[in-house]
C-alpha cells in the first residue's frame, strides 16, 4: 500500500491532478461544491482539467470556491446560488450548466444529509425533508441531465450515498434515504445503459472534515475519538480527498467498465457510528 493515505485531514486548495486521472476537456456538474466532500471533488476535477458547474445556497461560498480555484481555462468554472429542493431550480442549473459548457459529460449529486434526530424526535416533515435532499434531489439531478449526457454520446453519474445506507445505523430516515440512493443507481444504470450513460453510487465512511462532526469529537472527546477510530483498521477516518480521488476515476474514461456499482470508500470502517452499529 501506498504510503500516502491521503493525511489525516482535508486538503485544502493545494491538492493536485498528479495522482488522478486526467479529465481535459469533462464538463460535469457537481451538487453542493462548497464544503466537505463536494468542495474536495470540485477542486479535484477542476485540477484535473475539467470543467466544472456546482450550487449551494450560500452564494458568498461559491464565489470564495471560485476565487480560489487555480483554473487555466477562463470561464472553467460556473456556480448558483440556489435551494436545489425548490422546485425547477435545479432543472434549470443543469440547463444553464449545459449551455454555458456547451453539453455535459457527467454529473455528481453530492449535496445531501439527514434532518431530524432518532425515530420518536423525528417527524413526517423530516423524513420528506429527508428523501428530497437525498434520494428527490439525485433522481431529478440524472433526469435533468440526462438529454445532454445522450448528447454527448453518453457520460458518468456518480450518486453519493453513505456507508449508513449500507449497514443499519440511526439516523433511520438518513440511512433509509442513503440506501435508496444506493438502489437508484443500480437500477438507472440498467434503464440508462443503452445511452451509455454509466451510473455508480459512492459510500464515503465518516469523513474527517475540519469543523465537522468527527472532527468536533476527535477536539472535544478524544478517548471517545480514539476508541472509534481503533475500530477502522487501515488507519483512521477515510479523507474527502480520497472519496473524491474515486469519483473522479469513476467520471474518466478509465472506468468504463462500471456502471451500476457501489463503492464504499471508508478503510474498511466496520460500522457507521461510534457506538458500534
Ligand atoms: N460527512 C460525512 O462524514 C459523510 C459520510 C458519508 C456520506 N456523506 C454524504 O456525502 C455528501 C457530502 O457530505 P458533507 O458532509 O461533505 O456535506 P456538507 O459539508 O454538509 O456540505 C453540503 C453541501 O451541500 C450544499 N447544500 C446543502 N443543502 C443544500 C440545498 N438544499 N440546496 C443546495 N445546496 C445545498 C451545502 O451548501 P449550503 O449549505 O450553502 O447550501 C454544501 O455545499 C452528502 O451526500 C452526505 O450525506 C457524508
């Protein structure tokens, strides 16, 4: 194994196309670029040459993302600010995307998350809320996407899921959502296959993300910290970079024989809390 594992924390602006896959000329579009795994991907793919679309809602942190992003080609990079659960918003980014990039050659629907807390604090608003940012937002990110992929004579989705949805954890609404992301991938690439339109689904383990929740622990609880992070046998939390590394091979031509996939990406992470289920 390789000694880089991708360190124990995020990178940041620096990281390079050395050790990816090469994606001159990709135009993709990526949900929810601004933080966390998305911002790894975009800043991934942009390194690697292509061109990249990407929404939040806060529109000061996508015009920081873009300031920062290193792009050789002007115009490279496009961003909107934009609630992607309202309705059409989204349709509409990916037609503004495809207009700008003249086509697209893949998309990422990583914007997601759980609201509510466990089974008797959540309720039926959260579990919708839940399956829109997820499962709703995925379905209609592919269907918008689609007429441009064919265009293109065929293209990569990557669906990013969640090792919750693949092993029983709470939150359930979160983990129900996440494997049916998991199940929509496998069956759009079957319905979509004709078009050579590939569809693959990704289940990061718990990200080390500054500020974020395992990071927070790692600060606040470190025996607690300690205990579950022994529990992953490759060393530690998985990277967003190494989760990002994966989706961007899974956007390049080197992947062409997978479709229909799911991968987790979590150092063999056995189960998704610190709790042990
Ligand atoms: N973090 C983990 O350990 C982990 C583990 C497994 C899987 N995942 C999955 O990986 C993906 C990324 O997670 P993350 O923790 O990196 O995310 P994050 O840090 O919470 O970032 C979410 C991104 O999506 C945007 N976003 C959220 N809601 C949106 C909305 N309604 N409309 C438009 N943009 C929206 C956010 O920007 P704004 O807030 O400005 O809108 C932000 O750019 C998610 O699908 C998550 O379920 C995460």
């Amino acid at each position: 194994m390789s000694g880089d594992r991708g360190g124990e924390s995020a990178p940041g602006p620096g990281a390079g196309p050395s050790d990816v896959f090469r994606l001159d000329g990709k135009r993709v579009l990526v949900t929810g670029g601004t933080r966390g795994l998305g911002e790894q991907i975009v800043r991934l793919l942009a390194a690697a040459g292509a061109r990249v679309a990407t929404c939040a809602r806060t529109a000061g942190d996508l015009g920081a993302l873009e300031a920062s992003l290193p792009t050789e080609e002007p115009g490279a990079v496009f961003t909107e600010a934009l609630d992607l659960t309202a309705p059409d918003r989204l349709e509409a980014f990916v037609q503004a995307a495809a207009e700008r990039f003249g086509g697209l050659d893949g998309v990422v629907a990583c914007a997601g998350g759980a609201r509510g807390r466990g089974l008797e604090e959540a309720d039926a608003r959260d579990w919708s809320a839940t399956w829109e940012l997820n499962v709703g937002h995925a379905a209609r990110l592919v269907k918008a996407a689609v007429p441009h992929l064919r265009r293109s004579g065929g293209g990569s989705v990557v669906v990013i899921a969640s090792i919750s949805g693949w092993k029983p954890g709470p939150q359930a609404q979160y983990g129900a959502a996440k494997a049916a992301q998991i199940h929509l991938a496998a069956s759009l690439a079957r319905e979509l296959g004709p078009d050579h339109i590939r569809v693959n689904a990704v289940s990061p383990g718990s990200m080390l993300i500054p500020g974020k929740r395992w990071d927070r622990m790692r600060a606040e609880e470190p025996e607690r910290y300690a205990r579950f992070t022994a529990e992953v046998p490759c060393g530690g939390l998985v990277t967003p970079l190494e989760v990002a590394r994966v989706v961007a091979f899974l956007l390049s031509d080197a992947s062409s024989g997978i479709s229909g996939a799911h991968l987790p990406v979590d150092r063999a992470q056995n189960a998704p809390t610190p709790n042990g289920y």
